[in-house]
C-alpha cells in the first residue's frame, strides 16, 4: 500500500488531464512523482508505458501541445483572413453572374455559411491545453480557460464573450463557404 502524504494533492492530481501530467513528470516541476505515476496508473497506464511517453517528451523533436495549438489557433485566424477576402471577391463574381449555375450556387452557399456558423459555435466549445499551465475553451479564439495550478476558472463576459463567439463562427463559416466558392470560380 502507498503511503500518500497529502490527499489534498491527490484529488488535485485527479483533476488534472493525463497529458498535462506527461508533461509535469517530464518538467519536474517538484510535484511528487510518485502520486502522479499513481493516478496514471489509476487511469490504465503501465509503469513502462508512463516512463516511455516521458522520456518521449522529454527528447522529442517536435514542439509540447500548447506549442502546437498556438500555432494552430494563428494559422487557423491567418487563413480565415485570407479565404475570407477569397470568399467575398468569389460572392461577388457569382452574383454578377448570368449562367444558369447560379441559383443552386448562391442556394448552396447559404446552406453552406449556416452549417459554418453552427460549426463555429460548437468550436467554442473545444477544450485544449493552450498554454502550460492553462486549458483553453474556445478555438482559435479562447471564450477562457482553467488554470491547472489553481483550478480557477476566467471567461470572457458579456459583449467580448459575444463577440469573440462571432469570431469563431464567423472563422466556421469561412472554411464551410470556401469550397463552394471555389467551385463557383471553376464551373462559371
């Protein structure tokens, strides 16, 4: 039987997602390492396997997860910008338009921008671990995160929450509409 010191810190430990834990056994951080294999290995994870991920994390060659989805999240908003601009000079030629394509054209990308803006409101809702010490909800642009050292939750209020979950679906319905644009642009 292990001997556990604090519970306190355990139920902490519990809380927190297994990669943010990876990633704390592989820092040393000075969190007992041992409580933290623990709840690894309460949530399936063999002593092998958890050294084996650390030692991945700890000599891999790419980037930690919050590395990645930062880079993610502004690529995410650069090529929203750039299909945006894409997508009204496309809107606007289909519109000029006399061929007989037209109609389901223009038809289909209303259908398009709607599902995109119901898939932008449903990427307010992705959680991910955007920094170190912090998960994110909200992608590209976070509505607020959880600090995974205290457990305090932020989020945005009122208006900004508002329109930052217009940024995201208005980012939904960019990528949604651009494929029927480009076909607009192929076929008149």
């Amino acid at each position: 039987m292990l001997n556990i010191g604090d519970p306190k810190l355990l139920a902490y430990l519990r809380d927190l997602p297994s990669g943010y834990l990876l990633d704390l056994l592989a820092d040393n951080n000075g969190i007992d390492d041992q409580l933290i294999k623990l709840v690894l290995q309460e949530r399936g994870y063999t002593p092998d396997e958890v050294a084996e991920r650390v030692n991945r994390r700890r000599h891999g060659r790419l980037p930690r997860r919050p590395t990645l989805w930062r880079i993610a999240r502004w690529a995410s908003l650069f090529n929203a910008c750039l299909v945006s601009i894409y997508n009204l000079i496309g809107f606007q030629g289909l519109m000029t338009s006399v061929d007989t394509y037209r109609l389901p054209l223009v038809t289909l990308t209303i259908l398009s921008a709607g599902f995109g803006f119901f898939l932008g409101f449903k990427l307010t809702t992705c959680i991910y671990q955007g920094s170190q010490n912090q998960l994110y909800c909200g992608f590209p642009v976070p509505v607020g995160y959880v600090n995974l050292e205290t457990g305090r939750e932020t989020s945005a209020g009122g208006a900004r929450l508002v329109m930052i979950m217009a940024c995201n679906a208005t980012v939904g319905v960019t990528f949604t509409v651009f494929p029927i644009i480009l076909i607009s642009q192929i076929v008149l």
